[in-house]
C-alpha cells in the first residue's frame, strides 16, 4: 500500500519545507501549495485519480 | 490529507477548508489547520469550517507528526464502509383521539427498554396537547421547542441536550409546554431531528399528534413502522379506515402498519370480525383494557409496567415489543440515508 498523501498549504516557505522534512522522515509523501487556489487544485485533481489524498 | 495555515494569499485557510467540505469527491478529506498561538476564536472558526483537528503555532515539529499520525489513523477507522447504523423509528398513531394512543406509546417504549436495554427515546410529537411527560411522570423543563428555538440548524448534541431521563433508563423529547408554541417546530425540524434521533437510539418511539398536518406527514416519512391504534367503536373505525387508504396513497407499505385493538374486551364495541371486514385486514395486536390500575398508573406518573410486571395489560405491550423487534430486525427497509450531523 502507498503510504497517505499530505499536501502541506502555507505561504511561509521556510516553514513549509521544515514541516514536508519531518513528515517525509514519519514516512509519508509530501506535496505543497502555497495558496488555497492551488491547493484546491491539487487535490481536486488527486481525488480524481486516487482516494486518499 | 491537507494541512493548512489560516492565513494564506488569495482565499484564506477557513474558506480552503469550506471549498473542501462542499465538493463530493473531497468532502472527507482529513484537514489539520494551523492556527496562530492561543486564538481561540481562530480554533473554533477552524472547526466551524470542517477541519478535524488543529495546532497552534509555533509548535514542536515532533507534535505535528503525532497529530497527522493520529487523525489518519483516526479518520480511517472512523470511515464507515456500510452507513451509519440507524435505529428504528416506530410511530404510535390513533385515528381519533382518545383511543388510548399515549397510554400505548409510552408502555411500548417502557417495554423495549426492558427487554433490550438498549437506548430507546419516546418523542412527544402531540405537540400542541402531547402528556408524555404526566404519563412518565417528568418535570417538562426542556423540550422539543428548545431545539429550534436555539438555531437554525439542528445538531445531534442540540438535542441530546434537551432529553429527559426517565429512572426507567428511557429518554424523552417532550412536547412544548405552551399549546401556543407547538407552531415553532415545523416540518422540516421534525425530520431532521427524528434523523438525528434514530442514528443516535436503537428505537425512537413517536406518540403522534391525531391529525394530518405536514409534520405528521414528514414524520410517517422517517417512520419505520406504524402501530395504529384503535378501539371498537364506530368514530376511530371509520376513521382509520381513511387513514389506511391514505397510507396507500402516501407509500407506506401495509406490512408496515400493525392495527392494535384497545379495550378490544370492553363489550359495548363492535366485534372483531366486523372490524376487520371493514379494515379489509387483520388487526395484528389485542390489548384488553387495562381498566382501572392502568388509569390510576397513568395518574400517579408510574407506568403498570413498572409496578405490575405480571398484569395482562402489561404482558400484551411486553408481546408487542417483541414482536416489532423480531419483524423489525428481519424487515429489509430501504431507507433514504440520513445525514451524518
């Protein structure tokens, strides 16, 4: 099984990509987005194609 | 799963969270909001909007982790491949007035509770003359008109909060105190809370107002069975002969609906077979009048049920109950499902 899909929205990019380091080490796969538009996007586009983001 | 800051560039996090929530194919998205340090009007705005949890900032990286682990964990567990086991709804209707419907509808859910001790409320739905409570023996300090009087949408806590305990172990939803405020709970309201109810109980006991509004009508919709009461006499025959072309007409199926014959040994009455060729049916129940100690029963507030196990009145209510749960259990019931409150 994949492990679960995060996807991490924050336009603080110093912030954001400390988190994506400690939740790729926990084992998961990290995406980002730095608006909620393309957050929306993202993961509309996700859920399209597979269930568990 | 999505984590997100409150505040973004463009549409902030609260309406990111809302977008989510509308759209089917995300709308169960596990959501973790991060929030500022100690605002707690963010916190609530957050869970307001559909998040799931959140952390406030600055945090321990190490917390966060924890916290995604968990709500994973939390949210696929939770995730229910079939839907929410729903209670059954089983409402107790008399065609005319004083057939005994409320005397019924209160042993019957009495009766339940004790041979399943399982979570059962009895609704008031007289709502403009409703006596569940003088039946119970209940201080009515809260009831239905508390529900929709507090907001416009109802929720599951809402009216957890407005249930009497009865010692029996039975709860209750009482009708308003004040005949004149009976008008505040309209057809909508009903529906949504016997939606809520009924995901909340195993049996959801109604005591139906004797008339044919549209919130008798939205409550025969969530209705899992009818117990229709009647008394051998020619007013409530007649009566209920309408009320069952009407069912027909309404969609609920005849199986469905389970006559029980009150005081049908009162001897005055019109005889069963006579009944049951007006009906054009069986009648399903006999309940021999209970007589005098189910009137004084009623007076001192201690349902028979609970005093004199061993009462005929009471071992036909008793033979009632089992046989809705056995025809209950079995009944393939297509339900429309209800919402998740």
């Amino acid at each position: 099984m994949k492990p679960p899909t995060l996807l991490i929205v924050d336009d603080d990019d110093t912030l954001a990509e400390m988190l994506e380091l400690m939740l790729r080490g926990a084992g998961y796969e990290v995406r980002r987005a730095t608006s909620g538009e393309e957050a929306l996007q993202q993961i509309l586009q996700d859920s399209s194609r597979r269930a568990d983001l | 799963m999505l984590i997100c800051d409150v505040l973004l560039p463009g549409i902030d996090g609260y309406t990111l969270c809302k977008r989510v929530r509308q759209h089917p194919l995300t709308k169960t998205l596990p959501i973790l909001m991060l929030t500022a340090q100690g605002d707690i009007s963010a916190k609530i705005a957050g869970f307001e909007a559909g998040a799931n949890d959140y952390l406030a900032k600055p945090f321990e990286p190490q917390e966060l982790v924890y916290r995604v682990k968990n709500l994973l964990t939390r949210i696929t567990s939770d995730a229910p491949a079939t839907p929410l086991p729903r209670g059954k709804i089983i409402t107790v209707f008399g065609a005319k007035g004083g057939v005994g419907k409320t005397t019924i509808a209160v042993s019957l859910a009495l009766a339940l509770r004790l041979r399943t001790r399982r979570r059962v409320i009895i609704v008031d739905a007289d709502l403009t003359f409703g006596d569940v409570a003088v039946h119970l023996n209940i201080a009515p300090t809260r009831s239905i008109v508390d529900v929709v009087r507090t907001s416009d949408e109802i929720e599951r806590e809402m009216i957890n909060q407005v249930l009497l305990a009865h010692p029996s172990g039975l709860q209750a939803l009482l009708a308003p105190p004040r005949p004149e405020e009976s008008e505040l709970v309209n057809a909508d309201h009903m529906i949504r809370i016997l939606d809520l109810l009924a995901i909340s109980a195993d049996y959801v006991v109604v005591d139906c107002q004797t008339s044919y509004d549209d919130r008798t009508l939205s409550i025969f919709d969530r209705t899992d069975h009818v117990l229709l009461v009647i008394t051998p006499e020619i007013g409530p025959l007649k009566n209920t002969s309408m009320f069952l072309s009407l069912a027909g007409q309404l969609g609920i199926n005849q199986r469905a609906i389970s006559i029980v014959l009150n005081r049908s040994n009162s001897g005055v009455g019109i005889g069963i077979n006579e009944i049951e060729r007006v009906l054009r049916r069986k009648v399903n129940f006999h309940v021999m009048s209970g007589g005098q100690p189910v009137v004084t029963a009623v007076n001192r507030g201690t349902p028979l049920i609970l005093e004199q196990p061993k009462h005929p009145f009471v071992q036909q209510m008793l033979y009632i109950a089992d046989q809705l749960i056995k025809q209950l259990e079995t009944a393939q019931v297509t339900q429309p499902t209800p919402p998740t409150g």
